[in-house]
C-alpha cells in the first residue's frame, strides 16, 4: 500500500520504504530537522538579557508587556512606539526562550501601495503594434490566410532551413509592371498645347449638370472636364499573344470635331495597365482580382487629377494666361463589360441604373445607380474583403462584383451613372446585328435575305455583301453600319407591314441616337 513520508510528503510503494527514507542521514527531511535545530541553539544563545532601565529596548519590552493583544493590531501604536534599532545596548545573555514561546508580530505602515501601477495586461495593451492588432488580430500578419500558412509551417515538419528556402520562393510567377506619365502633367500638356489655342471653350456653353459643378467651384474657377477612354489591344494576334491595355487622356474643353480627330493627338497615352494571369483555381476569383488590379492602378495613376479636383492647380492656357482650374471626371467611354467593372456590379445588371436582366424589358427608366448607394452598400460587407470567396458571396444580395476600393470613391463630383458614357457599338449596333438581323432571317430565311443583299446595286463608300450576310463573321463596325443602311429596303415587301414599321423605328432611335444635341421635339 502506498505511504508518504511525513516530512517531505514523498510517496513510496510502503511502509518499510518510507522507513528506509527516514533512516538515511543525509536526506532532505533530516537537513530540515537540522535546520530547525540550528535555528533553535541560534535563539538560545542570543536571548535578551535583563534589560536596562534606561536601554530603548527594556523601555520597548515594558510597553510590550503591559499592552493588550488588540494594540498590536492598531497601526497608529506602531507608529507612537519607535527606537533607534541601530543603538549600541548592552546585553547579558541568560536563559532562552524556545520557538514556540515566541510572539511574531507583523509590523504595519511597511510595502505602501502606490496607485498607477502596470500589471502585465497593461503592458501587452501598451505595446506599439496594439493599435493594427485592433483592426487585424493577426498582426503582423495581414490576413487570417497568411496567419495560417505561418502556423502550418511552425507546426509541420519541416526544419527552419527548409521553411526559409520556402519563404524565399517568389509569390508571383511574374511581375506586375505598371508604367504611368503624371496624368496631371497630360491634362496640363493638353491644356497649353498651342495647336488647340483657338479650339478651347473656356466657358460652358450648354449648361446641364456643369452649372451645378460651377457653384462648388471658388469664383473665377475654371473646369477642365476629364476624359478617360480605356480598352485592351491585341498587339500580336498571331503570334505571342501580346495584349496591351492603354489608357487615354483627354479634355471635354477642347471641342469635339478636333478632338476626335487622330491627327490632332488630342487624346494622350497616359498609362499601360498591367495585364497578368493569376493562378488561383476559380476562375470567378481570378477575375475579381483582375479587378480589383485594374481599380488600385487607377487609383495611383489618377492621384494627382484627384487632388487637383479637390484643391485646384494654377495652369497656364495655350496663351500665357494662368488659370485656377479643377480636374473633375467628365467621361469614361469604356466597352460595356468594362463599365460593369468600373461601376463595380456584376453581369446581367445595368451600370447605370438599378435595374436587373429581370427588369430590362421594363417600359420606363429604373432609378440611376449613385455612387454613394455602390459605397453604402460596400460598406455594410462585414467580410474582410482580403478573403476572396467569403467576401464575393457577401456581395451576392447587392450584385457587387467583389472590387472593395472603386478608384472613383475619392474623386470629388464623381458620378458613375454620369461619367460612364454609352456604348454605342454595344447598345446599338451590337443590338441590330445580334438581334434584328435574326429576325430578319428568320422572316424571310436565309436564302430569300441573302439574294437581296447580293443583287444590292454596289455604293461607292459602303460595303457591298455578294455572297450575303446569314455567314457573315467577325464584322467591322462600318460593315454593321452600312447593313443597317440597307436593312428597310431589303425587306420591304418580303416581310408583314408592321414587322417593318418595328425595323424601321429601331433604326430611326439608333440614327438619331449619334446627335449631340437631343431634345424634346427628337
């Protein structure tokens, strides 16, 4: 049966164990015991002596021995009672007195508590990484995804010189390069070009949304409209595959028959946005970081126009005259797959309003789409947008596209649903040649449609179509032009009076959809 020593509290198997324990002359319990004795003959042979009347210590003890138990408790005693410890007294060594007839008293008024003090809570909480570890608890570490990758290499097997040769591995199998002039330099270019010194409006002519612009502005303020255009470009289409993505520059103020003319250089090669393949499995993944690429890139190349929006800058116009002027965005005429990007939406929805594919048929216009509603609702994601897939199903109810940070967010009189212009090769062209050049074919058939347009009387400046157009592919913008040009002719006759009357108006809308100016009576 199992016993403890009753000194040590050892544990043997038996009796007898603890016995052969105690009867060891050199083990712990006995240097315990010896210790206790050699305290014991200490005290005897420094016991107090028969004090003298006038020593402090005989006049202590006297007090000692004439007080109650309670007055040794009570501090403000102490505190009466004092004497120099120090003082050279005479003492008779004489008789002595055992442990356990001393009296042990606890001397009060020592180890003050002072207020202030750290406890090791306070400390961890004054550290200087405390406030990122507030808004990220896996600081240092910028997301949970890097906090775990860094647990699972500490916690595999892996020696530290295996996990620092991975750790030097590059995280990217290519670089991304972003090349960039200072977009507030290209305005300024444009703005004191001498070629455009009489092909500038310095004044709006045609007031809509400018006069509201105007009254934010400081008095004697110039606006200078921006106009981006963005698209990708196949630079070889054979071989390597070389694509490139510029981004042009220009000014609403220069006017527009000079503007739009390639000669006149009044669009400026500003940026060449990076163009990389990411290597994440999903593919939805892969574009949402595309994006959000494309809108981080933006957002440091279009820095300096920002703060000129916000602050104005002194430039000078083509004749030496300075002007105070800001740098608000006018236009950005991007492909329609690129505007749902920008406005950060996914597919099937409208950029620039709120309409769903659900609603398209709707036969009056949904309400636009703010940019204030697109932050509102990033800014009700509770999801750390650094985790891709949680983040992109959080965005499912508002049909988000997963971009966290719009570059147009800072950029003062910002208006997505303003500054996002129609796509006119899309929206209209695209829509006869996708959709009403079907119905065409599938009135009259390909063969009856086909020799119509071959038997066509060919037209010095449009295409002539001899072999037809039911297999027509990859059509040029000009070949859409000119088919649309034909298409109420050609089916005259052939096709019901009230299917041509339908043809006939959707191509009137798109006609006089291209006028700059459209008002009531258009």
């Amino acid at each position: 049966m199992p016993a403890d020593c009753p000194n040590c509290l050892r544990q043997f198997k038996d009796a007898s164990g603890v016995t052969r324990h105690l009867s060891q002359p050199r083990t712990t319990c006995h240097r315990w015991q010896d210790d206790l004795i050699s305290i014991a003959e200490l005290l005897n042979r420094h016991k107090p002596p028969e004090m003298q009347p006038d020593s402090p210590i005989s006049v202590l003890m006297e007090d000692l021995s004439h007080s109650s138990d309670e007055s040794f408790d009570d501090p403000v005693w102490w505190n009466e009672v004092a004497f120099d410890w120090d003082a050279d007294v005479e003492m008779e060594y004489g008789g002595g007195i055992t442990p356990a007839q001393s009296n042990i008293i606890t001397f009060n008024g020592t180890a003050k508590v002072y207020q202030a003090g750290e406890t090791f809570l306070d400390r961890f909480n004054l550290d200087a990484c405390a406030p990122q570890c507030r808004n990220n608890i896996y600081y240092p570490f910028t997301s949970r995804v890097e906090w775990d990758m860094a647990k699972y290499l500490l916690c595999s097997s892996l020696s530290m010189a295996k996990i620092d040769e991975f750790l030097k591995l590059d995280s990217t199998t290519q670089v991304v390069h972003l090349y960039f002039c200072d977009t507030l330099d290209c305005i300024e270019m444009l703005f004191n070009h001498l070629f455009f010194a009489n092909k500038l409006d310095l004044t709006p002519q045609r007031i809509y949304e400018t006069a509201e612009h105007l009254s934010h502005l400081p008095a004697g303020a110039m606006l200078l409209g921006v106009i981006v255009s963005l698209d990708k470009t196949n630079i070889t289409n054979m071989t390597g595959g070389r694509v490139a993505h510029p981004l042009l520059l220009s000014l609403t103020n220069i006017k527009m028959e000079h503007r739009n003319k390639a000669s006149n250089h009044g669009f400026l090669l500003a940026v060449l946005l990076p163009v990389v393949e990411f290597i994440h499995p999903t593919k939805r993944m892969q574009t949402i970081l595309n994006d959000r690429l494309i809108h981080e890139c933006l957002d440091i190349e279009l820095e300096p126009l920002k703060q000129a929006a916000r602050l104005g800058h002194m430039m000078s116009d083509p004749v030496g005259n300075l002007h105070l002027c800001y740098t608000p965005i006018a236009a950005y005429i991007v492909d329609t797959p690129e505007a749902l990007m920008l406005a950060c939406v996914r597919g099937l929805m409208s950029h620039l309003t709120l309409a769903t594919f659900k609603n398209f048929g709707d036969p009056f216009r949904h309400p636009a789409r703010q940019g204030a509603t697109t932050l509102a609702q990033l800014d009700s994601i509770a999801v750390d947008p650094n985790d891709l897939q949680h983040y992109f199903a959080a965005c499912k109810d508002d049909r988000l596209s997963g971009v966290s940070k719009p570059f147009w967010r800072n950029w003062p009189l910002a208006e997505p649903s303003v500054f996002l212009t129609p796509d006119a090769l899309h929206h209209w062209h695209r829509q006869f040649y996708v959709h009403n050049l079907k119905w065409c074919l599938a009135i009259m058939g390909k063969k009856e449609l086909d020799f119509r347009y071959s038997v066509l009387q060919p037209v010095v400046g449009l295409c002539h179509f001899k072999s037809g157009v039911s297999k027509l592919k990859q059509v040029t913008r000009w070949a859409q032009h000119d088919l649309q040009c034909y298409i109420v002719g050609v089916i005259a006759g052939a096709a019901t009076p009230s299917f041509v009357i339908a043809i006939c108006a959707l191509s009137d809308f798109r006609y006089l959809s291209q006028s700059p100016i459209i008002s009531e009576a258009t």
